[in-house]
C-alpha cells in the first residue's frame, strides 16, 4: 500500500510588517522630543552641539552625517543617562533608514527600558525590536520581546506570528507547538478561524517530532478549518496506516476516504472492494470499482483484467444477495438479537437504499448483542448522513464509543456532516 506524503507549507514573516514597525519607530525618534524646550530632563552641554547638528542631519535625510555625530556624542565622557537615552534614540533613527537593522536593534533594546521611554511608545519599540531580530534571525531575541509584548497586552497578530516561527527556525519544535497550540485553541473558543499557515507550522514542527500522533491530530484541525482533499487525503491515509491490522476499521477508513474522493492508487480501490465483498457488502464493492473504472484508475492493462474480473464477482455476488433481501430483512426482524439486522442495514447501505438502511441498523442497535456496537453506531450515522437526515447522523456519530479509531473516524464523519 502507498502511504500519501504532503509538503507542508506556510509563510513566514516578510519585509513589509518589518517596515511597517521600522517606520513608526522612526517616526517615534526624527520627532527630537529628546532636544524640545517642554521636555525634562535635557541633553547636558557636553553633547549638546553634536545632537543639535545630528538632528539637523536626521532633518536633512543626511543619515551618514547623523551616524557621525552622534558616534561622536556616544565617545563623550560623562555623559548622563539622559545623554544615552537620546544618542541610542536617534541612532536607532539613522540605523533604520540605512538599513542597518542590527545596529538598530541593539540601540532600541538600550533605549526602551532606560527609564526616559515614555510608555505609550514601548508597544511599537518592542513590535520593532521583535521584528528586526526575526529578520536578523536572532531567534531568542524575537521570542524574548515578542513574549514580552504578548505578556503585556500590546502585540498585534503580527508579534504572534513572528514568534511562533522564530520557535520553528531555531530548531525548537517542543517550542514551536507550546506556543502555538494554546494561541490556536483560545483563538477556536473565541469563534475564530485560526490562520491556515499557522496550522501548517504546527503540523510541521510534528513531522519534524516524528509523532504521529501529534501529525493526525494537527491535520484534523486543517481539515476542520480549511477541508481541501490534500488535508483529507493525508489524514485519512495517515489513519488508513493506523487502521491496517483491523479489517473491519480498515473498511470503515475507506468508506470515509471514498466519500471525500480522495481514494487515489489501483490498490485502494482494489483493497476497499474486497473487503467489502468479504464483510457482506457486495453492492458497496461493485460501486466502488465502477468508480475505479470510470476515473480510468486501472491504467496498466493486467491490473485492469484482475478488476475488471473483481467487479464481476462482485456483481455476481449483489445479485445473489438481492434476489433473497427481502427474506433475509424478514428473518432479521423476527430474530431475537441485533445482528442479522446489522447485516442487513450493511447491505441496503451499499445498494445505495439509506432509509431501508437505517431502518435495519437502528433496530440492530435497539435489539442489541451485536459482535461490534460501535460499528453498527457508525454505519447507522453514515447511512443516517447519506439518507439527508444530517442532524440525526451527528448524533449517531457521538455515540459511538468503545474503539478509538472508530470514535476518532466518527468525529471525522461528523465534521464532514457539518460541512457538507
């Protein structure tokens, strides 16, 4: 059996956030509050004439002459903490504009917790300072002040994104999903649609784990969100792979596969058709290989003639079967258990009769000591959900109970119920 890979995708953070922070930064800084006749403390006259002229220069868009002055002012001797707070304000102006971001940096990471910054300028220094350490791929430093800001109510969804991957780019995948995964369900019992690219960065960082586990469960949240037939067929190949030594649940997997199309190699088809026709569902095998054929799946010729000769038994075998369902439903009724019911309800579903299906299936659950309750609960909500009757199948989905692959297929049908 082939078992279907997916390429993750997302997008990490880009240029434009990055100036956009920069920019307000820099609007923050050329404003020369530091020098302003209203604000106190003021510059001390050891520095005084190399700001004026370097503010002059910033005026100017001369980020060159700024830089040099202000390197001279930053070489002065017993300068105040106020003399520091405005020379690493306007270097951080000068760096910026010259795109010298790592200079930057490291001049408003001195200047936002000196003591002189006024709180209503921190959100969009700490934004800055979060940004142009991602972009200069000092990871810790992104998540350092990226938490700060999430900690202190002012980062945007932006700072969000920007520290999740900062986690995944520096390795930590552990990281990467305790940060991501609590963001991601806070933003679910809020009535939010949580970001594709944000789901794929978590499903990454579990591929990177090797936890297979933690892939099914980061896929499921795609699928929940975002059901395009590439999340579908991953997950479902991925539980198809989990399913493979119970024939039955194996079946079940199929059924779910084959309802979102996403059935793709001859074997699937090949596979699926058999084990229908050996758990007593013949019309279901026949259908599902003139599907195979009508899609032209069969390609190579031999493997065709073994279908072809597979979907004749089949029909075969559905032939028989309806000629005598009718007195198999009437020995079924009159049966003091459940399960010639269950076989029943098994083969109308297959034959495409839902109703008669569910019919068949809801007495074998009320009669009861069937050899698997869990699968009569599932097929009763499939038959339930093909009939039309949506709501009455997701109430059948969330009573299966007893096997986890069937609980956790039985989700799945109910969120394809919802979306469908």
């Amino acid at each position: 059996m082939q078992v279907r890979t997916m390429k993750s995708t997302f997008t990490f953070a880009h240029r434009p956030a990055l100036a956009a922070a920069l920019a307000a930064c820099a609007v923050l800084a050329s404003a020369g509050s530091a020098l302003a006749a209203e604000k106190q403390p003021t510059v001390s006259p050891k520095v005084q004439k190399q700001l004026h002229d370097a503010q002059e220069a910033l005026k100017a868009k001369k980020y060159q002459d700024a830089i040099a002055k202000l390197s001279e002012a930053d070489g002065v001797s017993g300068k105040t903490a106020y003399d520091q707070h405005v020379i690493n304000e306007f270097l951080a102006n000068a760096y910026i504009n010259t795109q010298n971001y790592a200079e930057a940096a490291k001049r408003l990471e001195a200047e936002v917790d000196d003591g002189f910054t006024p709180d209503s300028e921190k959100p969009q220094t700490v934004r800055a300072i979060t940004e142009i350490n991602y972009q200069q791929k000092n990871y810790d430093k992104a998540i350092e002040f990226g938490t700060r800001a999430i900690k202190q109510g002012y980062a945007n969804e932006q700072t969000r994104v920007v520290v999740s991957q900062a986690y995944y780019l520096k390795g930590d995948w552990k990281g990467t999903l305790k940060f991501v995964d609590p963001m991601v369900d806070t933003q679910i019992k809020a009535g939010e649609t949580p970001k594709k690219d944000i789901l794929l960065l978590a499903y990454s960082a579990c591929q990177k784990l090797h936890d297979d586990g933690c892939v099914t469960h980061e896929m499921e949240k795609l699928v929940t969100y975002y059901p395009q037939p590439d999340y579908w067929a991953q997950l479902l190949y991925s539980i198809r792979q989990q399913t493979s030594g119970n024939e039955a649940n194996l079946l079940q997997t199929y059924r779910l596969m084959s309802d979102v199309d996403v059935l793709q190699s001859p074997d699937d088809y090949s596979e699926m058709a058999s084990l229908a026709m050996e758990q007593g569902s013949a019309g279901e095998a026949q259908h599902i290989l003139e599907k195979a054929l009508a899609k032209n799946i069969f390609t190579e010729q031999r493997v065709r003639e073994r279908n072809q000769r597979l979907l004749e038994s089949a029909k075969k075998q559905a032939s028989a079967d309806q000629a005598t369902l009718g007195k198999q439903e009437q020995d079924a009724n009159a049966a003091p258990t459940g399960q010639k019911n269950y076989a029943v309800g098994l083969a109308y579903l297959g034959y495409g009769q839902y109703d008669k299906a569910v019919d068949q299936l809801s007495k074998s659950l009320s009669k009861g000591s069937l050899k698997n309750e869990a699968q009569a609960q599932l097929l009763l909500g499939i038959a339930e959900l093909k009939a039309g009757h949506k709501d009455d199948a997701v109430k059948s989905f969330h009573a299966v109970k007893g096997d986890p692959s069937l609980e956790r297929l039985a989700s799945l049908w109910s969120l394809r119920a919802k979306q469908a």
